[in-house]
C-alpha cells in the first residue's frame, strides 16, 4: 500500500508539472469546472432577468389598469351623487350646466373622458362635443336599476375602461347616468413609455449579476487551480488514498447500514474482511458495543468501546440534506495507552467540580444548621452515598466551642442519603463520638480525619455501638470517611461520608473530604459567630423595647413588634401615661440595621421618657430631642467609627381624654392613619418636619378633636415601603384594611400585618412597629371646674365646693390631703398670679388637682430657713402629693398635683 501510494504521489506531481509549458491552459480552459459554472450560472442569469423584466412589464400594465379604474370609479361616483347634478339634468339646459362641470371633473381625476347621460342614455355633457345629443353605446340596465359599476367597453368612440354611476333626484329615482373613463390607448402609450425603463433595469440587474458569476467562476477557478472534471477526480482518488493512510478508522455507511467505505485503519481495529464493502453491517459480526452502534445509526462522541484488548473511541454523525435517505460517518481512535492518563484526569476533575460545587452552595447563608445541609446537599451522589454533619451543642446555640471537645455533647443537624432507607442515627439524635476521632496524648486533644476503606477489617469504630456498627454492616455500607469541621484551631463538629453503592473510598479521595470540610467549616463559624452577635443585638433591641403596656384609661391599645429578617433595626413604640390622665403615643425609627441602630434607638427612647415627664407640648419635646441628636452627632469624644444619629424618624400625639383634643407633631415620620367610630378613614395631616439632627426650622403641632372611639394607626415605614410597589398604593392598602378590621386595636393590628406583610419582598424586610390605640373620653362627671375670683377670700368657697365635690365622688380619705393642696395652690394662683384663675379637678387612677392662671412665672421649690415666713407651701405639696408639676399652654400655665386614691375609690375611678 505505501509503495502504490508513493507511486501515485510521484505520478501526481509530474502531472502537475506538465501544465507550466503553457499547453495545459489552452487545451483545458474550454472545459474546466470554472468556464462550465460560469457558462452555466450566466444562462441562469438571463433567464431570471427575461422573466423579471416579462413579470414587471404585465405588472406595471396591470397597475396601470387597476390606477384607471380606480380613478374613473371615484370620479364617477363623486360627480353621480352631487346634489348639483341631479339638479342639472332637471334644468332647461342641462348640457350648459353639465358640460363645464363634466370637463373640470376629468381633469380633476386624470382621466380622459365624462359623460353625463341622461335616462335614455343620450349624452348631456361628453369632451368630444360633437357627440353630445347621441346616444352613448353599450347596455346600461345595470345602472338605471341603481347599481354603480366598472367595465372594459369596447366600441365607438374609442375601447376603455369606463365607470357607470346612477344620478338619483331626491326621491332616489333613477333620472340620470354619468361616465367616467380611461381609454385603453392611454394605458398603452404609458406602458411603453414605462418600457424602457424596464429594460435598463434588466440590463441594470444582468450586469451584476453576469459580474457576480464572473467574480465566483474566478474563485473557483483559484480554488480549482482551472482544473476540468477529469483532473477533480484524479485529485478525489488521491484524496482517497490519503485517507487510508491516516491513523483513525474511517467507516461510511448508507441509510440501509450497508458499508460503503473503510479505510485500512478500520480494517485493522476492527477485523474486517476484505469483502466487507457493500454488506450490511450487521452481518459483519462485529463486536456487540461497535455493532449496535453502528447498526443503530445514532450520534456518538467519543464514547468508548472495547474490541479486543482495544479501547476504541468512536465518534458517529449522520450524512444526508433534509429529504435524503440518512447515511452515517464514523471515526475510531484507538485509546487504549490514554485510559490510566484519562482516569487520572477524570478524578481530578470530578474533585474540582465538588470543591466548585461546594463553593458555590455551601454558605449561601448565615445560618449553622442550614449550612451543615448544604454540606450534605452537594456531597450526596457526587461523593458519597449517605452524609451526615454533627455539629457541637456550643456551636448550634452560637456560643464559643469547649476547648476539649470531648467534653461536649453533639447533635446531628444534617442527614442525606441517597440510598433510601439506612440505619444511622436520624436527625437531632445525639451520636457518640467515635473515640478515633478525638485523640487525647500527654493532656492534649487531638483531631485527625478517619479513613476506613474496608468497614468490615475495621474494628475500633464497632466499639461505640456495636449494634449500630452490625446494622450499618448488614444494610451493605462498606467504607466511611470521617473529618472534624475545625476552623481557627477549634473543633466545631464531625462529618461523616459513607459508601454503599459506589465505589470504596480510595487514598486520595480523604483530601477531597479534608478540603470539602475544611471549607464548609469556615462557613459554620461564620455562621455562628453571626448568630452570637445577632442574639446579643436582638437580647439588646429587646431590652430596649417595653416589654408591656402601662395601666392608663385614657387609649385602648395593642401593638406588634416585627423584626428584620436579617440585623436589627431601631423601630421602638412607647405609651407614655401623662397628668390630668392624658396619654402619649411614640412610635420612632432609626435609620440602618446592628448594635449602633439598636444603642440609638434606646438613648432616644430614654431622651423621650425624660422629656415628656417636663409635661412639654410636642413642638418642644421634639425640639429638646433633636437638639440631643445634633449634640450626639457633634460630641467630640464619640469614636471616629460610629455613625451619626442623623435619619432618625418619630412620631409625637398627645392625647386629652377630658376634652377630646389630640395634638400631633413629627419628625420625617409617615403620617398616622385615623378611623372614626362612623367608618371613616383618613391620613391626618401631620406639619411636615425633616428627620432629626438636620438642624431643622421649629417643629409644629397640629390639634384636631377626634370623637370618642376612634382608633389611631401610628406605624413605621417598614410597614408601607416595599422595594417595586408605589407607596401611594401601599397607603390606599393600609387604610382599607383598617377600615374592613373591627374596632379592637388588636384586630385592626392584625389585619394590618395580614393585608401589607405579603406584598413585601425579601429584600426590603425592615422591621416594623405598629401601635394602634382607640380613645376614650373622660366621663363628664369626672371632671369639676371653677373659675377662682381674684378676691382671698374667695379661696374658701372654692375649697368648699371642691370638698364637696370629692365626697360626692367617695375621696372622703382624700379630701384632707387634697384640701390643704388646694389650699397652697389656689392662694399662690390669686397671690402670684394673674387672672383669670381656674381649678379643675379630674378623677381617673389618680385625683389630679389642676390650677391654671395666665401668668407665664413658675414656683420653684425650696427649703425655707427657721426664720422664713415663707416658701413652705410647694415643699408642704411635695410632701402631700404623690406628683407634681408645671406645664405651660398657649395662655400661660398649670400648677397640678397628683394624689392616689383609695383601693374602693379607685375601683369606682374605673371609667373603661
């Protein structure tokens, strides 16, 4: 074979010598594959060029035509149905009044004739004039019956293409016809004026593509080298011998699986006879892989198949265009010196791809268990059959491991198994820990991997539960590789891989464990050293935030506390009881999420606490507060590190349950949302003020009455805001579900949560407070008011009326107390004070004595010396009353005093 094919190769190379001498191109120029396309590509050409102009020619006619029907029908129509027409043919002289209309009406539709007939077809108005006053020819029945028509006339005058349109008079009778048309003649004449233009276009079109022919019969010419037929084919069977001489087996089948070809490559791998061209494959006897490969005709890629002693890849495609009978291609390479170098590669990959896997999903969360599962997750099937992860009883809670870890207990947080059932221990059983796996020498614990490829020959591992061991043996497990999660020198856990159905563990598949483990056990301790500091941020937030709600008779109210999915946020709520039974409502947001959010959040929950007991209005307590945050902020000594207060939002409503009276004010805060007892539910407008620490203007306050019964809605803005939904929509949602939720503020709070929690995505869980408290009124009866005259002596009959007044309410044990309070307060009023001078009294938990006068100046408290005279009436109130104090209005100031009741009063003090 090789001395035929170096004969074959001399012969070539001689042959294509001989065409330098200049005879070859001569001699095969006429009749070389390029010339043949090129001859036959430009035939092709021309015919599809002739066709194209033919085509376009009837085209444009056709158009032409269609353009004059087109055209006469509108104007005939137009002209038929104008009033002024059907008026005309009534006239005396209808061709004066129809001819100058009939000719503008054709020049105005670009067409050569309009006539108008009358009933009896005769011509009232036609451009040739000597024709008016004949009868036009042809049939005209379908128009006088009332039908408008289009039709190829052929007669005198001339042929054309006529429209037929009725004139009807006001009775829609028939008196009248009118003709519009195109003589045929005129569509000829612009046909051939169109012609020419065709044929350049046919020329045009011929001339690239007779140079797109030349330009590929010249390539292939260059590709050729300008060979005919005859020299193609020497050069195939050239090409044929090439191929027998490569070294990969060449077979090529037909759609009957008949062998067609099979180089000498494929002879030798697979044994073939001489005579094997031409049978059927199956009848070859070929080996069971490659035969029913071939035999079944379907794509292969390198798959593998032993002949012999051989390994063969074999690569198989199908030949054939769509429509033909499906032949196939096959290659074969004999692989048999790659298969160790293949398995080696095909380990290494396989423990790439895990690690990769391992990287990819294992510590996807902050969470230990959670990520002991995606241990076991991503090593069943790929390495083991059956994993399982215990984990220390520290770790799980996220407090630091034991140093000796043999002293602690574990727990099982992840099974998997993909072998069905198994006898080992199930999920949160607490496993003993194989001694092998923490050693103990000279006081020092110490952790190794265990590799036991044979469970069977082993037997240290039987002693911790030999009936286990015997179970595990008998469900078929027989090899195990176990490997402590250990991260920062610190054993966290064990993992366990156990073998029954794959292969036993081999040497080094113990590095791919070690590296497996090794990288889930970095993100175990992230994940519980995150849950030891999110618990200590939580256990701190909590703390922060009222663990209940004071007595107070003033709201009726119920809150929620949702916490972030992830951090902690600054969210706090507050209901503050103040004197003369009024009640505060806080609720307050700082901006971020950790520690720092949740330290801020209680400094401004302290800052409020201390403030509202200065019994200041809302405008000045968030005054005071954001005076604090601005010093906050500015302090000199606070860490470079820490962040600003600045972002922090509240919400400030006072509430007067004697008259009623609610008075708002806000910091950057959403609006509180108020239902009335009659169904209503609004926003209330509450003056819009920047968040604190921005150094803003004075704060406002906004006073409105609300009735009796009526729930307010105070929330913060994790409640409202979610991340692709419009907040104007979230609002319109909130007040709905208030309004749909019954009149108990723990109800409205839980269709609140219902309605607004599911819109909200994973991304944008903030956490959420929300107090909702309905009113109440202070029953009338318990409440007294007098006006104090500015008269000394009028301080005694106000003493007595009020006297009166608590034993009417059963405050006998209190009145004494109450009137030597009275007494100091009412006598400083009239003293110090400028009128007019007023006394209320209000009982509710406690008997608050209130005196109010108009003067802006306050009593200070003071020890009075022995030789005073004075100063001892606020230091005697002091001692009397359980609280005191001072607050100012809009027209001066209230000096009140609180006095506890009686265990009976009290219980009659009860007005809910």
């Amino acid at each position: 074979m090789a001395r035929e094919w170096r004969r074959r190769l001399k012969r070539w190379r001689g042959w294509r010598r001989a065409p330098e001498s200049g005879e070859r191109g001569a001699r095969f120029a006429g009749r070389s594959v390029a010339a043949q396309v090129f001859a036959l590509q430009l035939a092709i050409v021309l015919l599809l060029v002739l066709a194209g102009a033919a085509l376009l020619a009837w085209q444009a006619r056709a158009a032409d035509v269609r353009s004059a029907r087109d055209r006469s029908l509108a104007c005939a129509g137009t002209l038929a149905a104008a009033p002024s027409t059907a008026a005309a043919l009534r006239s005396a002289r209808p061709t004066a009044a129809l001819q100058p209309v009939s000719l503008r009406a054709r020049d105005a539709c670009g067409i050569d004739f309009v006539a108008v007939l009358d009933d009896d077809g005769v011509r009232l108005s036609d451009p040739l004039t000597e024709l008016i006053g004949r009868r036009a020819a042809g049939d005209f029945g379908r128009a006088l019956a009332g039908e408008t028509y289009l039709e190829h006339f052929r007669g005198e005058p001339t042929d054309s293409v006529r429209a037929v349109a009725p004139v009807r008079n006001a009775d829609r009778k028939v008196v009248g016809l009118v003709t519009a048309g195109v003589d045929l003649a005129t569509v000829s004449d612009r046909l051939d004026a169109e012609l020419p233009w065709v044929g350049v276009g046919a020329v045009g079109a011929l001339l690239p593509a007779a140079a797109g022919a030349g330009l590929i019969s010249r390539r292939l010419k260059r590709q050729t080298r300008g060979l005919g037929p005859t020299e193609v084919t020497r050069m195939y069977e050239h090409h044929d011998a090439v191929l027998h001489a490569v070294r990969e087996g060449v077979l090529v089948l037909d759609a009957d699986r008949r062998l067609l070809l099979a180089n000498d490559e494929a002879h030798r791998l697979l044994g073939l006879p001489a005579g094997a061209q031409g049978q059927r494959i199956g009848a070859l006897r070929l080996p069971s892989g490659v035969g029913a490969l071939l035999v079944s005709g379907r794509t292969a890629t390198d798959e593998v198949h032993p002949v012999g002693e051989r390994l063969l890849a074999v690569n198989q495609r199908p030949t054939g265009g769509d429509g033909d009978p499906s032949g196939t291609v096959t290659t074969l390479r004999d692989t048999t010196e790659l298969r160790d170098v293949a398995g080696q590669a095909e380990v290494a990959a396989q423990r790439l791809e895990l690690l990769y896997t391992a990287g990819l999903h294992v510590g996807t969360t902050l969470d230990v268990e959670r990520t002991a599962e995606e241990l076991a997750e991503v090593a069943v099937d790929r390495f083991a059959d059956v994993v399982s992860v215990d984990l220390l009883d520290p770790v799980i809670e996220g407090e630091e491991p034991l140093p000796d870890p043999t002293t602690a207990t574990v727990r099982r947080v992840a099974l998997r198994s993909a072998v069905g059932d198994h006898p080992l221990q199930p999920l949160g059983s607490r496993p003993r820990i194989p001694p092998v796996a923490f050693r103990t020498r000279g006081g020092t614990v110490e952790v190794a991997p265990v590799f036991e490829p044979d469970l069977a020959a082993a037997t240290e591992w039987r002693g911790v539960d030999p009936e286990g061991a015997a179970d595990i043996l008998s469900a078929g497990f027989h090899s195990r590789i176990t490997v402590p999660l250990r991260a920062r020198g610190t054993v966290l856990g064990l993992a366990s891989f156990w073998r029954r159905d794959q292969q036993p563990y081999q040497p080094e598949d113990l590095a791919s464990a070690q590296e497996l483990v090794a990288r889930t056990a970095v993100c175990v301790d992230n994940a519980r050293r995150y849950a030891r500091e999110h618990g200590m941020a939580v256990t701190l937030q909590r703390s922060l935030l009222p663990g209940g709600l004071p007595d107070q008779n003033a709201v009726d109210a119920a809150y929620r506390y949702v916490p972030a999915q992830a951090g902690v946020g600054g969210d706090w709520f507050d209901v503050l009881p103040l004197p003369g039974a009024r009640v505060a409502l806080v609720v307050g947001d700082v901006v971020g999420h950790g520690l720092h959010a949740a330290a801020t959040m209680g400094r401004l929950r302290t800052a409020v606490h201390n403030f509202s007991s200065l019994d200041l209005p809302p405008d000045e307590l968030l005054a005071h507060l954001d005076e604090l945050v601005v010093r906050i902020d500015q302090d000199p000594t606070r860490h470079p590190e820490t962040e600003t207060v600045t972002g922090a939002t509240v919400l400030y409503v006072l509430y007067e349950p004697a008259t009623g009276q609610c008075h708002l004010a806000g910091a950057g805060h959403p609006p509180p949302a108020l239902a009335r007892p009659d169904g209503t539910t609004a926003l209330l407008d509450v003056p819009a003020n920047l968040p604190l620490g921005l150094g803003t203007s004075p704060f406002e306050t906004r006073t409105l009455t609300v009735p009796e019964g009526s729930r307010l809605v105070l929330y913060t803005d994790g409640l409202i805001r979610s991340r692709g939904r419009d907040l104007d929509e979230r609002l319109e949602t909130l007040l709905e579900a208030v309004t749909r939720a019954g009149r108990d503020p723990d109800e409205t709070c839980g269709a609140l949560l219902e309605a607004l929690l599911p819109g909200r995505s994973h991304t944008d869980r903030d956490d959420i407070a929300l107090l909702v408290a309905a009113t109440r009124r202070l029953p009338p009866d318990r409440v007294a008011e007098w006006e104090v005259p500015s008269d000394p002596e009028a301080v005694g009959r106000v003493r007595a009326a009020c006297m009166d007044q608590m034993t009417a309410w059963g405050l006998q044990e209190t009145a004494f107390t109450a009137e030597l309070v009275l007494s100091e307060l009412i006598t400083n009023a009239v003293r110090y004070g400028a009128p007019p001078v007023t006394v209320r009294l209000l009982c509710d938990r406690y008997l608050t004595c209130e005196v109010s006068d108009s003067s802006s100046t306050a009593p200070h408290l003071r020890r009075a010396a022995t030789v005073d005279e004075g100063g001892r009436g606020l230091f005697l109130i002091a001692q009397l009353a359980q609280h005191w104090g001072t607050r100012y209005g809009p027209h001066g100031k209230t000096i009140w005093a609180e006095m506890p009741l009686t265990d009976s009063a009290e219980h009659e003090a009860d007005w809910t």
